[in-house]
C-alpha cells in the first residue's frame, strides 16, 4: 500500500513537470495571441497544478470525495492532450506545428502516458484507503516482537563525526560494498 503512495506522488511530481513542459512549448512556440486556443491553454497551467495538488492531498489524508473528483480531472486532462495531439495532425492547424511537430507530439504522448499511469495508480491508492494506509505513512505502524524481522545489523545509527561512540568501534554501523566500506546514511522519503 505504501509502495503505491509513494509511486502515486512520484508521478504526480512528473505530471507537474511534463504538462507545465507541453503547455509552455505550445506558448512560446506555436500558439499566437489573438486565438482561442491561447487563453484555454494559459488556464490549463493553473487547472493541472490544482489537480495535482488536490491529488496530493487526497491521496496523503485519504479524502475519498477529493480523490475521486481528482481521478475524474485525470481524465479531463487526458482528454486535453488528446485533443492537443490531434491539433498537431488535423489538417486546419497542420500547417501551424509544422517545426515543433516531432517534440509535441513526443510531450503529448508522454504526457497522456504518463498521466495514465496516474490516473492507474491513483485508483489503487484509493481502493487501500482505510486499510491502514495512514499509519503506514505515518510511520505509526508498531510491529510486536515476535513478529519484528531479523536482521544481521544492529539498529543503532552510527555516530556522528567528533562523537565519541559508547559501543565498541564499528558496533551498529551498516557498511555498504558499493561505497567502498562507508557507513550508510539515514534515508529520507520522496515526500
């Protein structure tokens, strides 16, 4: 379940950066100030940035009603981009993409792609919602001791530089073969 947490806010950190990427390309390089497609695609910036954000948010509270008019927002932009790459093809506006086809249309793709997957993920981070999902990521998640997993390492975080170590030297450090013996530092979440 928290796998797909995490999953699900990675994506909506790429579908920040791929939709605001396409709409800018199709700003600055192909659409001219005095159509309508111009103000429509200056108001999808702010649209698909409150979606993701309310997307965000239901997923990380596990607010049912958000989620689902998030999910249905997914969709309407899927739409968009659709609609964005048959604009590249249709023959009234061909001639206008005429230079920037081949990197639209691999933005558009991506985009809806990308936008898919979650819009995928984001339906199953919403069937996990009141399974416990919450506590997982709050890490309130107390495992009893005799169900608590093995492990050869000891648990006990390595000292700082310049602090002295009541434990024998190397007790509780976890040494990595990848970095040529060093102790390994804490991780942090993509949150």
């Amino acid at each position: 379940m928290y796998r797909y947490y995490q999953v699900l806010i990675c994506l909506l950190k790429f579908d920040f950066f791929i939709s605001t990427a396409l709409t800018m390309q199709l700003l600055i390089l192909v659409l001219s100030r005095d159509g309508a497609e111009f103000p429509l695609t200056i108001i999808a910036i702010p649209v698909v940035l409150v979606l993701l954000v309310f997307c965000a948010i239901a997923v990380k509270r596990e607010i049912k009603w958000l989620m689902g008019i998030s999910l249905v927002l997914m969709i309407a932009a899927q739409a968009y981009f659709l609609y964005k790459f048959s604009r590249l093809f249709a023959p009234s506006s061909r001639d206008a993409y005429t230079s920037t086809r081949a990197t639209l249309g691999t933005f558009c793709i991506v985009a809806f792609l990308m936008l898919f997957a979650t819009f995928a993920v984001g339906i199953r981070c919403l069937i996990d919602f009141d399974k416990d999902l919450i506590a997982a990521k709050n890490k309130d998640m107390h495992l009893d001791d005799e169900k608590r997993p093995t492990s050869n390492y000891s648990v006990v975080a390595a000292p700082l530089p310049g602090t002295p170590n009541a434990a024998a030297p190397g007790a509780g450090e976890r040494v990595s073969s990848y970095t040529g013996g060093s102790a390994l530092t804490p991780r942090m979440s993509i949150e």
